[in-house]
C-alpha cells in the first residue's frame, strides 16, 4: 500500500459530501465551514510560534477545499496548496477564487512534494496525514517537507497520536462513523500511524523538533530546518 488509494476516495467523497469528510461537524460548505479555518489557523499557529509574513511562501498539504488556505494566504505572501484530490482541488479553488496568492498542486498521495528542494519558509498540514494509509507515504511526506523547506524554515505537521487509548478513540469513532452509512473503515479513511520515535528519528537533522498534542487523538510535530 503506498497511499495512492487516497486519489479515488477522496474524489468520490469530495463530490458526494465534503463538508463531512473535511471535518466531521458540517454538513455544508457554508460560511460556518470556512470561519472555522481561520480560527484554527489562528490557534495552531499560535501554540507552534509560527507568523508567516508577506515576504514568506508556505506549503499546505492536504488543503481540501481549501478551509484553512484563505487564513493562511492572509499571513503568508505565497501558499502552494496542495492536495491528493483533484476534486478536492476543484472546490479549493472555487472558493479562493479571490485570492491572487495561491497556486494549486496535485499530490500522487505516496508522500512525494514535486517541488524544488530548500523553496518554503513554511510547511503546514492539519488531518491530513491521519488518513494517509501508508506508514512510508507518511514518513516521506515528512522527509519531502524537510527537503522543500530553507535552511531555517519551519513545519507544523499534525499526525495521530502514538498509543493504546488513541488508537481505541479513533477506532470506536471510525465504527460509528460506519453504522451512520459512512465509508469510514477504509484503509483510506483510518489512515496509518507513524510511531513518535520514528517521527523523531526522521527529523533528527532539524535545529528544533517537538511534540504539541491537541486533543486525546492528535499531535503536531513542529520542527525548524
Ligand atoms: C480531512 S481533509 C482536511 C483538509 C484540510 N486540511 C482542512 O482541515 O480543511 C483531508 C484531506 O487530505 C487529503 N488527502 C488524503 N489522503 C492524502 C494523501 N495520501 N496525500 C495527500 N493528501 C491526502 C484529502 O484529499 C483531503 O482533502
């Protein structure tokens, strides 16, 4: 399994219900929807340190239909917004039609940025690679960040939490997800989870390098190039 996968779920669930996928407490994308980008944008920056400027480009992996990509184009003077599915690109741009900052990237989903090395100042992910079904598609999504970013650059990347009551939490989610109709026991949804050591180890060449959990299932790793 190399993540490739994610390319036809992620389509069909981007034309069918969106909103949902993107985040489980909507149904549309309506303005509530996108408010709640930017206020996400607001708090995880904040509790990483991380202010993006007008001289600064950013990459986003995994925009979806681009919930949080207008807050982060309101700080940063470029962000590539990048994602697995076209569909999910599709809305992405409709709804950042406005913003003249913006360029749009599709993703293979086995973790390779088709960018040049050392060209971000910033890289940043929010419940993306928790459904990103291949340990090593992970690991080179964080590898592939490492390389993209300048020397002194900064990622913030959100990833599942190592452990027993996570790994419970997700799971009784993912099953009333599935008795509610959804298609949520796919590997394409459960995604695959990279252990903390392992995280550690593949950032081991980067200044800084810590964990920041938000929540019973999630953890950030902030690192600095
Ligand atoms: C839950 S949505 C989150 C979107 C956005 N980060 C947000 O918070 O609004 C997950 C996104 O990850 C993308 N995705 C899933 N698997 C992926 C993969 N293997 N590689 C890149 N993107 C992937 C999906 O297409 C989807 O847009």
């Amino acid at each position: 399994m190399t993540g490739t996968g994610s390319k036809d779920y992620w389509n069909q669930v981007a034309e069918s219900d969106p909103a949902w996928h993107i985040a489980t407490k909507f149904r549309s994308l309506d303005s509530a929807f996108y408010e709640s980008g930017e206020r996400e944008v607001e708090y995880f920056l904040s509790i990483a340190g991380l202010s993006p400027g007008s001289g600064q480009s950013l990459l986003e992996i995994g925009c979806g239909a681009g919930r949080m990509t207008w807050a982060l184009a309101s700080r940063a003077g470029k962000v590539i917004a990048s994602d697995v599915s076209p569909e999910m690109l599709k809305l992405a741009k409709e709804h950042l039609a406005d913003r003249k900052n913006i360029e749009f990237l599709e993703l293979t989903g086995d973790g390779k940025i088709p960018i040049s090395d050392e060209s971000v100042d910033f890289v940043f992910s929010y419940i993306t690679m928790q459904h990103v079904p291949a340990v090593e598609a992970q690991e080179r999504y964080l590898t592939e960040s490492v390389r993209v970013l300048r020397p002194g650059g900064r990622g913030l990347i959100q990833f599942r939490r190592s452990g027993l009551a996570p790994r419970v939490l997700d799971w009784v989610g993912h099953f009333a997800h599935a008795l509610g109709g959804r298609r949520t026991l796919r590997a394409e949804w459960r995604g695959a989870r990279v252990s903390r050591r392992r995280l550690e180890e593949l950032t081991r060449n980067c200044k800084v390098s810590s964990f920041i959990s938000t929540g019973r299932r999630h953890t950030w790793l902030s690192f600095e190039k």
